[in-house]
C-alpha cells in the first residue's frame, strides 16, 4: 500500500474487497470481463467500464457493449477512464440495458431451475 503515497480523500486501496456489497452500492463497475464480474455486475444491475486483462475476455465484453450495458475503454489514461465512466453514468441507455438483463437473470430459476429442466426433457 505504500507504493500508492498519500491518495486523496475520494480514493481508497484495499488488499481486498466484497465484489457483491460493492455491485449493491455502486452506481458503475470498471471490469476486467472475467465472467463472473461480468455476471455479478449485471445481476445487480450495474453498467460496465470495461478493461481486458487477456483476450478471452473479449467475448463478454463486445457481448456486453452490444447489449448496451457497457463501454470499452479506450485507453487506460486518467482522461480515458474518466471519459467513460462519466460516459456510462450519464447516458441512461447504459443503466437501463444494464437494469433489463437484471430483469432476465432475476427471472431464471438457476440451478434448481435448470435441473428441473434437464429431467423434464429426460422424461425422469
């Protein structure tokens, strides 16, 4: 933590934080597009910023951009980010894209759902 100086009042680090009671709080989430953020993030509802670690991370980040409920980011400068986060905080298409696959996941029946399904078909 030292590494980071003195950082202004607005900002924290941290070794570690709750993903899911940070999505319950946040107005927008800057992502990696691991499928699982992803998936968190649009359970709760939450638009995208969005940053690739590796390039199997793509797929769900153009899935989520073509959806609307995410934003590329064009580059990793302070302006780039500020730019898009600002971008998908004050553009209501992203919230609303992001709000409606909360809808779909609210909807699924999940696991259990699922299974049901399977046996169903099945004939069990």
């Amino acid at each position: 933590m030292e590494e980071f100086g003195k950082l202004p009042e607005n900002l924290s680090v941290y070794s570690y934080v709750d993903q899911i009671g940070a999505l319950k709080k946040a107005d927008a989430f800057l992502s990696h597009c691991g499928m699982n953020s992803v998936n968190e993030s649009l359970y709760f509802g939450m638009p995208l910023v969005m940053r690739l670690q590796i390039s199997e991370q793509g797929g769900m980040a153009r899935r989520a951009e073509q959806l609307g409920a995410g934003r590329m980011l064009k580059g990793t400068d302070a302006k780039s980010v500020l730019e898009a986060v600002e971008c998908v905080l004050e553009d209501e298409k992203y919230k609303e894209s992001a709000k409606k696959i909360e809808e779909g996941f609210q909807r699924c029946s999940g696991a259990r759902g699922a299974a049901r399904k399977i046996l169903e078909v099945c004939g069990s």
